[in-house]
C-alpha cells in the first residue's frame, strides 16, 4: 500500500514580500493554490510588532484548514520568531532542536506525523548565514536527528547555502535533493525580485520515492516556494 503525499518548503519573510510589504493573504494564496499535505515554513512571527501582532502560523493553518506546529528560534518579550510545519495529516508530536547563532539563533523544527500505520519524520529548518555554523549545526544537531528517526524522513527548508557547498554536499551523501526531479522551468529560489540562487530544498531518505518537484515564481514573499510530490511506501 502506498501514500501520495505533496510537500511545500517556503520562507515567508515575516509576512512580507520583498519590499517588506505585508502580504500573508498572498502568501495563503500561493499556499492554497499549491495545495499540500505538509507545509514547512520559515520567517514565521508570533505576535510581533512588526507584523501587527499577528499569529502566523496559527491564522495560515486556520485558512487552509490544517493542523499546525510553530517552532520559536528567538524570543522577543511575549513575542517570538522562527518555524512553523502545517499539516493536513495528524501531528503524532514534535520537538523543536535550537540551533544557536550570534548572529540570529535558528531552529530545526521536528514533527512526527500519522500517514496510516507509519510515523513520518518531518524536519522544518532554517540554517543561518556563517558557512562555518551551518556545517556545525548539520553536523552536531540537524542530521543526527535525521539519521537516527526509524522511518521515512523529509527534510526541508531554507539552508542559505547553493547546492555546490559542502553542507548540501553532506545532506545528499544520506538524502535526495529532489531537485533531481524538477519539472519546472524555475531553476533559482532566491529571491524572488531576482532569484540568483536555490537555497530551498525539499530532501528524502529512500522511504520515499520523489516523483516531480517545481519551483513556483511568486512575490508574495522574498523566496519562491519549492515543491514535491511523492509517493510513501508502507
């Protein structure tokens, strides 16, 4: 027995497009046209100033109807910023794995999701901009906890490295890029004023089979969102 499943990775840039313009109704229009089962996002705010106290995670899920999940990297006051995963599928638990930066702290966000009889292991994550730390985090924080979930695993997000660094050449010694299986003519994710670089991906384990994946010209935040669809062996 087997299991379709479309996965979408976006950053949405706090709510805002590139010229920092509020645009969370754009972006649940981008989301909703490209209608997944599981959504990781990164750049989520919870009840900031900046993003008129808005719960993004939280009002996203609600407007597509999904089950949600928000990982906190920062803290500001009664306010926070960092991950998010949504779901259409029952969410079995999660755990938010802190990954610390001078700079800006990131997280990885793991969510253990019911698809039939299995657990899939979803991972959320936002890598920062020190090359030196992102190897760090892969190695020390984010990958054990990939390797080491007894089942199909996914891996996604925004990794602020191009797929030629070591980081991504790490990642794919274990995972596939699904890339691999691009079936757009998108080939850049950031940004999406000029996209010069793909630094979003969607990685699986061979507990699951990729079939397509697209990259989506949208404005409705500074990164494009990428796609992919797959089929869950049990």
């Amino acid at each position: 027995m087997s299991q379709a499943l479309r996965v979408v990775t976006y950053n949405i840039h706090h709510g805002a497009d590139y010229q920092d313009t509020p645009s969370l109704d754009s972006i649940t229009a981008v989301l909703a046209d490209l209608d997944a089962d599981i959504i990781a996002l990164q750049e989520v705010d919870m009840n900031l100033p900046r993003s008129g106290r808005q719960k993004q995670a939280a009002e996203l899920a609600r407007r597509l109807n999904m089950g949600y999940v928000f990982g906190a990297a920062m803290h500001y006051g009664i306010g926070s910023y960092g991950n998010a995963v949504l779901s259409r599928l029952s969410i079995a638990g999660y755990n938010t794995i802190p990954l610390p930066d001078p700079q800006e702290d990131r997280c990885c966000l793991q969510v253990n999701i019911q698809v039939g009889q299995d657990v899939l292991g979803f991972f959320a994550v936002h890598l920062g901009l020190d090359h030196q730390l992102r190897m760090q985090h892969l190695e020390q924080q984010v990958l054990p906890a990939v390797l080491r979930f007894p089942g199909a695993v996914i891996l996604a997000g925004d990794f602020n490295a191009t797929s030629s660094q070591p980081e991504i050449e790490l990642i794919t010694h274990y995972l596939t890029d699904s890339f691999h299986y691009n079936s757009g003519n998108l080939l850049n994710t950031f940004s999406s004023h000029k996209p010069m670089a793909r630094i979003d991906y969607i990685f699986t384990n061979s507990s699951l089979q990729i079939k397509r994946s697209y990259i989506t010209s949208s404005d409705a935040s500074d990164h494009f969102p990428v796609t992919a669809e797959m089929i869950l062996n049990h």
